[in-house]
C-alpha cells in the first residue's frame, strides 16, 4: 500500500490524501483498480474527519484506491462565500486521477465520487455542472466522475435546504438571489452519471426532501439512480458504526448496498 499526500497544482488549499492499493480481493486479482474519491461533510466550514478515513478503509477493503480530498472551505463569517471553488477542486481532483491512471494501475473509467452532507452537495453540483463551461473553466469529460454516491446530501438551495451550507457558498446570511445557483436538482440534465443515494427519515439538519428532491430530477431526466431511505437516525451518521460515533445498526447497510450498486453498474 502506497500513501500520497500532496495538494492540486492549481488550488493550493486543497489536500489530497491517496491511497493506493494492489492485491487480491474477494478471490479475483487485478493490477488495474477502480478509484473512490471521497468528499468528506462540515456544511463547507471544515472537513468531518469521520467521513474521511473510515469511509477510505471500507472501500479499500473492496479493492478500490482511494482519494480523499479536502477542499476548501469558510471558516469564518467574515469570509467571503467560497462560490464555485470547492466545485473547481473537486472537478480538478477528477482529471489529476484521470491523468495519472496509468502510473498508478487506476481504471480511469471506473471513477467514483462519493460525498457526504455538504460533500454531497459538491459530488452532485460535480454531477451536473461536470460538462458547463459557464461554472467550470475545465469542463468535458476529463472531469466527468463515473457514478457518484450521495448520503445524506444538501441538495435544495430553497425552504428544505441546510442553510449554513448554502450561505458558506454564497457568503450572504439568509436567503439570497445566489441561492438558486447551488440548487444542484436544478441543474439535472441526461448527461449527469448514474447516482446511489441515501438518507435517513429522522435527518432533521438536511431533511430527506433533499435526497427525494434529487431522484425526481433524475428521474425527470432519464437518469439512472438508486436510493435508500432509512427510518430511524439523525444526520451525519457516517457508517453508523461505533468507531464513528454510532448509530442505528440497520443504516450500516448501506455500504453494501452501495457495493453492490457499483458491482451492477461495472464501476468495480
């Protein structure tokens, strides 16, 4: 196993952590691995470490690299709003795996974003905007992720939205004309890549209209998705696992599910 820290050429305030892996996995062996590229959750005021490291372990145990990138973020009110720079780094941590496939045995085909409340709010706004030069200078299919993986994502910019996430991005407090450029189910067109989903009922900081709010869009578009709602558990659950903090045991699920989501769509 390799370990590589380092920051993207063009924003550096962002830090990527890749781990790099080879092997044999649930009997079948490859030099050429899937890659998991993981945007941790912090309403884009810091970056949860308990949706980093723990969610990288899982996904390496399933034969994937991993690639965890903190993006930048506003750690204070006093900052202006971030607008589409967490987008740009992320769209940018694309193309570096991309561009680097071949030297480090990675499918470049099998790419996967996967991110986490307000990380999931980046992964969609990357699902959507990956193709449209008006918000990305770099947009076209070496940033276009293969699927995504959206838990407990922000979504909505409007009445369900999670409203620090939205003003982080705006740097305006209370609702604002900018909203609706973060609304990510706005921006839902066919060209946007295969989506899991999920949720909990109980969320009540990123109420489920989020996720329901995505797969209408999706499904509206002709885009393929899966989804998973869960009944019981507050936001922010990670794995639902005890080195995370815990949670209802049923939720924990949800790794597998996304596993053999991925299976299904030929990203592993």
């Amino acid at each position: 196993m390799e370990i590589i820290k380092t920051g993207l050429p063009e924003y550096p305030n962002a830090e990527l952590e890749i781990t790099l892996k080879s092997g044999v996995y649930d009997g079948w062996c490859s030099n050429i691995r899937p890659m998991m590229i993981i945007l941790p959750g912090g309403a884009y005021s810091f970056c949860s470490d308990r949706e980093a490291e723990a969610i990288a372990a899982v996904y390496l145990a399933q034969g994937f690299c991993t690639c965890i990138l903190r993006y930048s973020v506003r750690r204070s009110a006093d900052d202006c709003g971030l607008g589409d720079l967490p987008l740009h780094e992320a769209a940018s941590t694309v193309r570096y795996v991309r561009e680097h496939a071949e030297e480090w045995s990675i499918d470049p085909n099998k790419i996967t974003v996967i991110g986490f409340s307000a990380g999931g709010h980046l992964a969609a706004s990357l699902g959507v905007h990956w193709n449209n030069r008006d918000r990305l200078t770099m947009a076209g299919e070496a940033v276009r992720p293969n699927g995504l993986i959206l838990a407990y994502p922000v979504i909505t910019a409007g009445s369900t939205a999670h409203r620090e996430t939205i003003q982080n991005l705006t740097g305006i407090n209370g609702f604002s004309e900018k909203d609706s450029l973060y609304d990510t189910a706005l921006y839902v067109g066919a060209d946007m890549p295969p989506a899991f989903i999920w949720h909990t009922y109980e969320d009540d900081h990123v109420p489920v209209d989020n996720s329901l709010a995505m797969a209408v869009a999706m499904r509206k578009a002709g885009c393929s998705f899966s989804m998973h709602i869960f009944p019981k558990g507050e936001h922010g659950l990670s794995l639902s696992t005890q080195e995370v903090g815990g949670g209802p045991e049923d939720v924990r699920k949800w790794v597998e599910l996304s596993v053999d989501w991925l299976r299904t769509m030929k990203l592993m």
